[in-house]
C-alpha cells in the first residue's frame, strides 16, 4: 500500500506515525520543515520525506502556489490512500482535486478550543469543509467521534476512534523517589487548559504538603495573568517557552504526579507522555480525557473548575510514592498495549483498508450496467 501523509503541524506525530506505518507500506511524509526537523532523527529512512517551507497564512498568492506544488508531489507519488492530520485553511480547498484517491483525515480537535487563538487562524466551516470531503475520519477519543457525528453531520460508519500515539521510547523509566514532591502542567497554555484551577488550588496543596513544587512547561497566551494569580509564587517553577526534549524528558522524569486541570478538552498528548514515564495523573472528566484515566488505577479523575477537588486528588498521590508507583506502572502498561507506534499503525491502516474497500464498491456500482425493465 501507498500512503501520502500530509499535515501542516503535529510534527513529532507525524514522525511517528509515518516511522510506524513505514514498516508495513511505501510512505511519503509531506510536512513544514520547521514542524519536522526536530524530530528527523526518529524518522525510518524507509519514508520518503518531502519537506517543505510553509508561507504565513495571510499570503494568499504564495499558499496558493504551494497547495498546487502539494498536490503535483501527491500525484507523482500516485498513492492508494491520501492520509491528512486536521486540514489546513488553504490546503483544504484542494482536496477535491484528489478525489481519485480516497482520503482519510484524523481530526485531533473537532471544535475549537476556548482561547485557543492559534488554531482559530482557520475557521470552523472549513475544517468541517474537509471532514466532510473525507472518505474515512480517525479521531482520538469517544467524545471527539461524538462531535463530529453531532455537529459536523458526519455519517458514524466513517469515523473511527484510535488513540493519540506514544510520542517518546523511555528505556527504563523509573519513579523519582528521591525527588522533591512535584506536580507538573505541561503543554500549550490557552484558556481551555484551566492553569487558573491548578494555580488556585495551591495554597490547599502546600497546607498538606510543605514541600511541594509545581512546575509549568509550556507557552501559549500572555502568562502575566497566571503570575498574579499566584497567592505563593516562591511554591512554582515556569519554563514559559517551547520546551526542548531534553528538558521535557527530565521535567517528567522528576514529577511525582502530571496535572491536566481542563475545562475542555478533545484527547491529550500529554497523558501518553505522562504513563511512558510511569507518573500517574489528575484529570478533569471534560471532552475526551476519561477516555484515557483509568480511575483509581492510573490516575484520578475531578470535576473542571473545582480547585477543591483538584487539590485532594494531587495530595493523596504526594503524600503515598507507593501509590504514585502502583499508579504510573499501570499506566505504562496501558500506553504499550494500546498506544504503541505499532498498535496505532495496525489500526490506522485497517481504516486505509477501509477506505479502499468503500472506494471499490463505489467505483463496481458506478460501472455497473444499468437494467432495462
């Protein structure tokens, strides 16, 4: 099987997607260069890599030439499945130009987030555009299927649920026991993610555990806002930037426990980092995210908002390591079994093979000659 893998962002997962799929099919990867070269090191050799320089978004002329280039490359490739991640504010508008080639897309976030002024750059009705000029959807989560079922007016049988990919190997992760007791937020900071919640919740946190640090990884909106939320800013760490990978990986080598205070949310990245380094984690039950919280077992689960509840939950796993362990141990265990590069490819080429049979029967029915009564 051919595969042209294309996508504007999600670098690191892309890389990995098209690592795993690469294995078992002829893959072209077409993405920004600045969106990939981070991660070229963990890029197969087998993938047929054709980078490119995005223009900004208001360059109308300049994304216009570029979508044609895309879809020239696409041709040459000749692939049977055409595999988009999200759309693209220009991009879309090409995708009936590929219609001999059944396209699959994977929506990673069906609406958009609360706050979320980066992904707001492409309006709504033309990421709906392109689920809709979809053959098959893969989306992350139960709730995100249910979205683009409801609002998008999307026939159910099209779209499939398979978990968001593991994103780093760690060898041998173990539990920091001998770290100072740290609860970690990491990620793009948008209004969506209720750092506000985490922030509030901290002088309950440091009444039950003196100790404690809080570290934020991550960079979005102005963070002025959350500084002068903070009652103790002595009690938290800000590395307010795009964290590198070292400093990611050693960032979660030393929490205790990984916090995602949501107030909405599609699916998470940052669950699968948190369980490959074997950390449990405290949830909102907002959008998707339950999806991924065994509760009890891998972590726990809060209502949004409720910085009470946030609270308890981070200091019931601070004051027991031997929970903490219990908790990320399961949790890594989760992540092999259904998050492994290799387990996401299986399924995501089972919905190509989808895809490709629905195309078939499409093109027989055409063909098929017409009954004279």
């Amino acid at each position: 099987m051919r595969v042209a893998l294309v996508s504007f962002d999600f670098g690191e997962y892309c890389v990995r997607l098209a690592t795993a799929l690469g294995r078992k099919a002829d893959v072209m990867l077409l993405v920004p260069s600045p969106v990939v070269e981070p991660y070229l090191t963990a890029l197969d050799p087998r993938v047929y890599l054709q980078s490119f320089v995005g223009p900004r978004l208001r360059q109308a002329g300049r994304q216009l030439r570029l979508c044609r280039e895309l879809v020239r490359w696409i041709e040459a490739f000749d692939p049977d499945v055409v595999h988009v991640q999200q759309g693209h504010l220009w991009f879309n508008g090409f995708l009936p130009l590929l219609r001999r080639h059944p396209i699959v897309l994977t929506v990673h976030d069906a609406q958009h987030h609360p706050g979320d002024r980066a992904s707001q750059k492409t309006p709504q009705k033309i990421l709906d555009f392109g689920f809709r000029r979809a053959a098959q959807l893969i989306v992350h989560s139960r709730h995100s299927r249910q979205a683009v079922v409801d609002k998008g007016g999307i026939d159910p049988a099209t779209v499939h649920v398979v978990p968001h990919i593991s994103l780093v190997d760690v060898p041998e992760p173990v539990a920091c026991d001998e770290c100072v007791p740290t609860v970690l937020f990491f990620g793009r900071i948008w209004a969506y993610k209720g750092l506000e919640y985490l922030i509030r919740a901290e002088p309950i946190i440091t009444s039950a555990v003196p100790d404690v640090r809080i570290v934020i990884g991550g960079h979005g909106e102005d963070f002025a806002r959350y500084r002068r939320m903070m009652v103790h800013p002595e009690r938290f760490t800000v590395y307010n930037e795009r964290v590198s990978d070292e400093r990611r990986h050693e960032l979660f080598r030393q929490a205790t426990v990984v916090v995602l205070p949501y107030i909405e949310a599609s699916q998470s990245g940052v669950i699968p980092l948190a369980y490959a380094h074997m950390k449990p984690v405290v949830a909102t039950t907002v959008g998707g995210l339950p999806d991924f919280v065994d509760e009890g077992r891998t972590g726990y689960l809060v209502p949004p908002r409720d910085e009470r509840a946030l609270a308890a939950a981070i200091v019931r796993l601070l004051r027991d390591r031997t929970l903490c362990r219990e908790l990320g141990t399961n949790g890594k265990r989760r992540l092999d079994a259904a998050c492994a590069p290799h387990v996401i490819a299986d399924h995501t080429l089972a919905v190509y093979r989808r895809a490709l049979m629905v195309k078939s029967r499409s093109e027989f029915s055409r063909n098929r000659p017409s009954r004279i009564a």
